[in-house]
C-alpha cells in the first residue's frame, strides 16, 4: 500500500539577484555544502543552486533561482516570509553568533521561539532566515554536517528547519493545510499556528501567520516556493489524483531528474510535493559534487548553448 503522508520539508527555493555571491555567502559563511550547479529547468539560461548538507540528503536542500535582471522583492503579507535552517545545539547558535559578527552579517540575536533557541538574520539581499537550535528536538531526522566545510561538524547547519508562511487569509489557508496536506497543529496564539508535518519537530514543521498588512512583491530576496517530502512516483501520482478529485490546478507529474515533483498553488503560496530520490549523487561523484554545471539528460544535448547563456563562476573547492 503506497504511503502518501507527506514527510517533511523537502527544499526551499528562493531568488538571487548574483548566483556567484549568493554561492560565497552559503558556503564560507552559513556553512552548507553546494551539492548541485544546474540550470533552471524552466528557463535554462539561469542558474539553479542547491545547496545541502554534506551528500544532498532530502529535507537540507536551501536553492536558489539566479535571476540577474529580476527587480528585487519587497516583503510582506502572502508569502513565504523566512526560512528556517537546523543545527545541533544551543551552542551552535552561539558559534554562528560570533560568525554572523566575524562576516558582518545582519542578524537580531539568540531568541527564544516556541520554546526553541533560534538566530533570525539576513543575506544581503534581503533573504531572511532563522537557525533554529535542536536541542531537545525529536522528530525528522536531520542530514548530515558537511565534512569539509569552513563550520565544524558539531556546529554546523544540517537541515531545513521550520518553514514561515504568513497570509492575509489565515483560517482559510490553516484549513488547508490541515484538512489536504494533513498537518497538525501543535500549538496556537494569537495569529499564529505551528503546524508539524510527518513526523514533526524542527524538520517538520510550519510556522503560519496572519497579517492583513501589505502584500509582499516576489522578486530577489524571496522565496520562491516550498517543497514538502513524499516517498516515490506512487506516491505522488496519488497526489495529483487527489488534486483533480478536490479541484486544485496542479502542474502535473515533473521529472526533474533528481526528484519527482507536482506544483500546486494555494493562494499566492506555490506548495511543491517532490519525492525522496532519485538525489543528487548518481551524476557527480561525491568528492567533486557541485563543481561542474550539471545537466539532467533531456538538457544535455543543449550544453553548448546553455554554457553559452549563462555567467560562468568557479564552485571548484580547494583541495
């Protein structure tokens, strides 16, 4: 019997404005290993970035579309609104307190969020995120730390952490979220409500606010879409069943050579459902994962002229 319970949190992606500095702040500063420099399969002279723990396991991909010639987002209601990434300990937040410092990264300090230590700060262009502590934390399982990044083992990022998603529509968005995708409430104030999703905790987990302020603008500096985790093809061809059966417009089944993928929008918020596999290893060997432009078969045939298009920039890391 095919389990189509979502999992977790699959990927987040977001928008660049400069792939180059966007790939310099991921990996010498945040820490995260660039498992995968491909193009945007939908428009293929951009650049897609994905950055992960130490061998792209599903549920730690933070990517990035490189649209150079995008005006820049602006913030607001109907979006998602910040990312959150996961790492070992209350001591790790320290740590990258003191990097944030050392790299003049915008940052708002060590916080406390339902419970958890967290570290809210900022990319240059805006992009906002949030390191939530595991300490304490049961649930999703995280990946694992890369082994030969700037940020030690014990301290460093290793998975996407809760997911904030804030709109003007809050009770009608919750709804959603509960009665289609199966998420669960675990604790709710005033205009907020956490959610878990699988198996829960920091891995799993949705933060939804409500705001009837200004809607925000996509652009750089946003998040593009979220993706949740299911566990093959079967799986997700149930969704797009269930999709035509409730009447939501979806994209239909997307090979993306790496995962399965089926596009829905709900609202103004673009939710993705990608499967577990294929992954990231099975076209690059481990030690140089990331360093060369990847294609997926069908773009192959198109190398020259993609390589033509876009704006080189070296991802070969020092030996």
């Amino acid at each position: 019997m095919t389990n189509n319970n979502l999992k977790g949190i699959h990927h987040v992606t977001a928008m660049t404005n400069n792939a180059m500095r966007n790939y310099e702040f991921m990996t010498k500063v945040v820490g995260m290993r660039l498992v995968k420099k491909t193009v945007n399969q939908d428009d293929i002279q951009t650049y897609h970035t994905f950055f992960a723990d130490d061998v792209g396991s599903p549920g730690t991909d933070m990517t990035f579309f490189d649209f150079p010639n995008n005006p820049k987002g602006s913030k607001g209601t109907n979006s998602i609104s910040r990312t959150g990434l996961r790492v070992p300990n209350d001591a790790a937040l320290e740590y990258y307190l003191n990097r944030f410092e050392e790299h003049n990264v915008k940052h708002e300090g060590i916080q406390e969020l339902f419970g958890k230590k967290v570290l809210p700060f900022e990319e240059e262009d805006g992009q906002r995120y949030q390191l939530f502590s595991d300490e304490n934390n049961e649930g999703v399982a995280p990946g694992q730390p890369w082994k030969n990044g700037p940020v030690p083992e014990d301290k460093a990022v290793y998975g996407l952490g809760p997911i904030e998603i804030t709109v003007s529509y809050y009770d009608d968005f919750k709804k959603v979220l509960t009665d289609i995708y199966g998420m669960k409430p675990i604790l709710e104030e005033d205009k907020v409500t956490l959610l878990n999703v699988g198996e829960g905790g920091n891995g799993g987990q949705v933060i939804l606010r409500k705001d009837e302020g200004a809607e925000g603008r996509q652009g750089y500096g946003e998040v593009h879409h979220v993706s949740f985790r299911v566990e093959d093809q079967a799986a997700l061809a149930s969704w797009e069943e269930k999709y035509k059966q409730i009447g939501i417009g979806n994209s239909g089944l997307v090979d993306r050579f790496y995962f399965g993928a089926l596009y829905a929008r709900i609202g103004h918020i673009l939710i993705e459902l990608s499967t577990d596999g294929p992954g990231f290893m099975d076209d690059e060997p481990y030690e140089t994962l990331g360093e060369s432009l990847a294609l997926p078969p069908f773009l192959e045939p198109k190398r020259e002229y993609i390589e033509s298009q876009i704006r080189p920039f070296d991802t070969t890391r020092n030996k």
